[in-house]
C-alpha cells in the first residue's frame, strides 16, 4: 500500500501559540488538497521552544491546549502528528507548578490517540540540559514518569498505532533529543523499532550550529540502517532566543530509506512541505526533492547571518540600522551585511574620527558607504572628547569627610576609552534614534572573548550579528561578500592588508602599533578555550607545548608561533595576560553586551554560562610552568 507523508517544515513563532495555530491551518489545508495520508509537523510547533518563564503562566498554557485540540478537530481523512506542551492539572512539578511535558499529540477522525502510559500523548524522555538548553527547569520526563509509576521505560515507550486506508500502520515517534543517542542511556529508536514500528519519526525543534548537519546525519543514519527502517526528520525554521543568544532554526527536515542513506532533503532555513510516499509493503520511502550539495563554510556562514539577522529585525520591528564606520574589517563587514538585508537607503554609516583616525581608514570608509550606496556622515569627536576630558579634569571634587577638594586624573587608557563612549554611548545612539531604528555592535569573537571593548562604547547595540565569528571568519565574510553577494570590491581591498588598529592613541593608529592580538594564533588559542566540548585551559596549552603537539592540537601554524613567541617565557606571558581577563574582567563585558547571533558550538551568552570569578590556574599548570621556564 502506498502512503502519502507531508513533512510540514514550518517557522514557528516562540510564544504565539495563535499565530501558530494559524500557520499550522494552512498547511492541514494545503495537506488535504495533496490527499495525504500522515501530516508530521515539528516539536513544539504550537508554542515554541524557547520562551524563557512563560512557560510559567497559567493562560499561555490553557490557549495551547486550546489550540491543541483545535488541530485535532482538523484532522478528519488525515493523521496529524504534531508537538506543543502537554500539561496535567493532577500533578506538579519539583518547581510547585503544575506538571508540563514536551509531548506529542497523534489525531485522527478528530481524536487524539493514545499515547504513552494512559496519556493521549507521547513523552519526551531525554530532556536536553546543556548549552541553551535548560528543559528539566520546565518539563517532566518520560524517564521521572516511569519512576513514578514503577514502569520500566522500555515497556512505557511503544509505537503509535492507527488505521489508514484499512490497514494498520505502527509508527516510531520521538522528539527530538530522544533520536540523539550518543549521550544517553537509552536508544529509543531501537527500542521502538524492536516493537514493530514500520517507520520512524523524529520532530524535532533543533536550533542551527555549524556543522550540527553532519552530525544529525551520521546519528539519523546509523538509526535507519541499525532498525532497517526508514526514518523521517521534520525539523522547524525561524529564530529563538534565550534573551543573549539568536538561535537559527535551519529546517534541513530529510528521510532515510531502511539502509540509512539520505533520500531526500529541504534546503535550509525555507518555509515549505516535503512530500513523501512510503509503500508499506517494501518499506521504501521516496521523494522528488533530492538533497542538495554541500556548501561552504562561508556560504553557510552568510546565509545564516543573513536569515538569522533579517528573522531578528523583522521580529524587533526594526526597519533601519546605523552602523559606526571605522574603516576596518569587522564594521565593514556589518555595514555591507545590513545594506544586504535592508537595502542601502536603510542604512546609516557614520565615520566619528578623532585626531589618531589616519587618512586611510577615513578614506577607506567613503570609499565603502560609496560603493554600498548607503547614507553616510561624518562627524569628529576630537573637540566633544577634549571637552569631556577638560571638564573631567579641572572640575574639583569636594571630600566633605576632610573637608578638601582635588582633581580627578585620566590614564592614557582612559583617554581611548572616553573615544570609544562618546561613539558609541553619545553619537551612534542619539544618530539612531534621529534616523529611526537601533544600531549595530561591531565585536567578533576574538574581542568578546578577552573583553577587547569598551564598556558602554563599542560593545553596545541591538545585535553583535558578527560577535560568534572570530576575526579570520570575518575576513573570509568580507571577500565572500565582494565577490558572491556584491560582485563588486564594496569593501576596499586595503582592507583586508591593514593591520587592525583601534586608532585610539598616537601609539595605536594604522602604521603604528595595531590590535594586541596576533589572531592568526589567538583567534585558535581562543576557540580552544570556547568551542571544545571538554574545556581546555592553559595547563593544556602548556602541555601540548611541551609535547610539541600545540600546532596540531590548535589548528593554527607552526610559522605564527615560532614567529610570536621567541622563547618560552614569551608564550606563558601572553598565555596567562590572555586567560585572566577571558576568564576574570571579560566576564563583565560579556554579561552586558548585547545579544549574539549564535552560529558555533558554543557562543558567549547564555549558551556559555558563567558566573564572575578570580581567574584559576591548576596546580598542572604552575608544574608544567615552571618546568618550562628552567
């Protein structure tokens, strides 16, 4: 018998349960004109994932399971199988509020079948808490459940069974993590596979990484060819947020046949249908929509700022952007990204020079507005900051415990730094606000990472839409930009040769000193520290030092190194000034810059927890020291 399967790759809107509903309608409708049989469509599709503690209210939980059974009452000559919250008036969580799981509801003729342990719903059982996740704070698991009731798991989990076109059909449904076996202690596919489901079903609502893909596919894969069954993954797109990370949710929903090869596949970050048809006689599962060719790291790279970033405004209702234009990389770089997605005349680059400024980054920053189109002024700080600095130091404060009085002293730092505020805090606000709309943070990775900012200057803004890329994926944005977006050199090719200066002081302007960081080796020394799924700290470094394996371990080459670092002193000194403020006053920056657009393994913001510490070296790490330093 051959079945008709519609995967219903939707955007879901976190925490409108209405406006899902709505979505969700159209494609039952759009389902039924293609005669399916089985509509699968996301985890969570009705209230989105992440939401923060509105899963706390009583009323936002009442409208899902209103809008719960107003899908159900849709599905009359179809199976619809969907996720949303399922909620149990009965019973209450640890937290005293009333029990909530991650469920899966499966309807038919108008009902809601049954689920898992008398319930009319299936039960997520592995419940993610780890980078942006922090399910067991809301959700009952499947696993507590079982607990509860004296229930083995494997006799709790069983397939779904209904009846289509007289014939019973047994379905494996799961949720999401439940189909990431590496981690936990239960494989569930294969436990619903030795039951006689004919055909496995993953909806999922799995935020975007680079290279996640590779990993969904060699985990999915292996489940299909271990249980000889073909395997559907319906994945949903849009964004969400945990209030310091933007997460893309690419989609990507795709089916396996029983050997686990990939049959088919819906492009990325795209609102559509995937249409499948399964003869459940032969257990083959087909589809015209082949999957796609690989892309670039840099190709994915674009396409998910862009989304992730065109998804954010949109939802922000934020029309226009202005952008600081220093005649850099990383500015450059979000000035032609922004003109991208909002188109020139929305733009509004500002170049703010003060007296260190050289002639060729100011040029460079006409040359870019020039070629981009965009609105363009300039407007010098140099008099503004000499006045905030005059006033700073000749006004006298009065100590009224000694009844005297005496005058404040700026350092050479808190000379830049006063630049940096009146940019960023003073003009590019007030310009935003004038122009109508928010403005951008310019910080990479690399920056974010040692607090290379200034508080309330350069680390301020809507968005740090760059600020999970380190600084040599930011260059590789740039020509990608030039020649694939723009077909054109927008951004000038000195640009990419200069080295990177804040231009903040005589010593520290192009030509003349630069950034502290040699980010061909910190940009490597840094994602160490970050993206690992083990953390590494400097008694790692030391070691692969010693071992002489840091090359190999770091990714980076040996030249930069050799040519850093003249001896061993040199390389422990830069490695423990970079660890104290990564690990110690950079935590600070972090916790109030602005939101970030996720795209690693692991992002600063709420994906990194952290909590402000004294920086910690081990006790490794002072033997290896001192062994190196002999």
């Amino acid at each position: 018998m051959l079945i008709k399967i519609i995967c219903g790759q939707m955007e879901i809107i976190p925490g409108r349960p209405d406006l899902n509903y709505q979505k969700i309608s159209q494609i039952i409708c759009q389902a039924k004109a293609k005669k399916a049989d089985i509509l699968l469509l996301p985890e969570m599709c009705l209230p989105g994932y992440l939401i923060g503690d509105l899963w706390e209210q009583q009323t936002f939980l009442d409208d899902c399971s209103y809008y719960a059974g107003q899908i159900a009452a849709q599905s009359q000559d179809i199976c619809i199988i969907f996720g949303s919250v399922a909620t149990e008036a009965a019973k209450i969580n640890e937290d005293g509020r009333i029990r909530k799981y991650n469920a899966a509801y499966i309807c038919q003729n108008g009902n809601m079948l049954p689920g898992y342990l008398g319930r009319n719903f299936v039960i997520k059982n592995s419940l993610p808490n780890y980078r942006e996740f922090d399910d067991a704070r809301y959700f009952h698991s499947l696993q507590k459940l079982c607990a509860e009731e004296n229930v083995a798991i494997a006799d709790a989990l069983s397939p779904v069974a209904f009846t289509i076109k007289g014939q019973q059909i047994k379905l494996g449904v799961m949720l999401c993590e439940d189909g990431w076996t590496d981690n936990y202690q239960y494989n569930i596919p294969n436990i619903l596979a030795e039951k006689e489901a004919s055909l496995l079903c993953n909806l999922s609502c799995s935020p975007y990484s680079l290279e996640k893909n590779k990993k969904r596919h060699r985990l999915l894969a292996a489940q299909s060819k271990t249980a000889a069954k073909p395997l559907i993954y319906c994945n949903n797109v849009g964004i969400q947020n945990n209030g310091k990370n933007i997460f893309t949710y690419d989609g990507s929903s795709c089916v396996y046949n029983a050997s686990g090869k990939l049959a088919a596949a819906l492009p990325m970050f795209t609102d559509e249908l995937l249409e499948l048809t399964w003869n459940t006689e032969t257990n083959e599962i087909h589809s015209a929509t082949l999957p796609a060719a690989p892309q670039q790291e840099t190709d994915i790279i674009y396409h998910t700022l862009r989304y992730g970033t065109q998804q954010f405004l949109k939802q922000c209702g934020i029309n226009k952007m202005t952008i600081g234009l220093s005649g850099g990389i990383d500015s450059a770089v979000t000035a032609a990204m922004y003109t991208d997605i909002l188109g020139p005349e929305n733009v509004l680059l500002l170049n703010l020079p003060s007296r260190y400024n050289s002639e060729a980054t100011k040029n460079i920053a006409q040359r870019l507005a020039e070629k981009l189109h965009t609105n363009y002024a300039v407007m010098p700080i140099t008099e503004s900051c000499q006045h905030t600095e005059q006033q700073l130091t000749s006004t006298p404060v009065t100590n009224f415990n000694s009844n005297t009085t005496f005058n404040l002293q700026l350092s050479d730092l808190q000379r830049e730094n006063i630049q940096a505020r009146d940019r960023g805090a003073r003009l590019i606000a007030a310009a935003a606000a004038a122009f109508g709309g928010a403005f951008s943070c310019n910080s990479n990775k690399s920056e974010i990472a040692i607090g290379y900012a200034t508080f309330y200057g350069d680390i301020c803004g809507a968005l740090a839409m760059i600020g999970d890329l380190w600084k040599h994926q930011v260059y590789a944005l740039g020509h990608y930009l030039n020649d694939e977006i723009f077909k054109d050199e927008v951004i000038p090719n000195e640009i990419f040769t200069i080295r990177p200066s804040a231009e903040l002081s005589e010593e520290q302007t192009v030509g003349v000193g630069g950034d502290p960081l040699v980010y061909e080796y910190h940009d490597y020394l840094f994602k160490a520290f970050m993206e690992r799924w083990h953390k590494i700290t400097p008694a790692d470094i030391l070691r692969w030092y010693k071992n002489n394996t840091l090359v190999a371990e770091l990714g980076c080459s040996d030249k930069i190194i050799q040519d850093t670092f003249p001896d061993n002193h040199a390389l422990i000194a830069d490695l423990e000034r970079w660890w104290k403020l990564f690990s110690g006053f950079a935590v600070a920056k972090r916790i109030q810059a602005p939101p970030i657009l996720s795209l690693s393994k692991r992002s600063f913001g709420y994906d990194h927890r952290e909590a402000q510490l004294t920086p910690y070296f081990s006790r490794e790490y002072y033997q290896l020291k001192e062994e190196l330093l002999r």
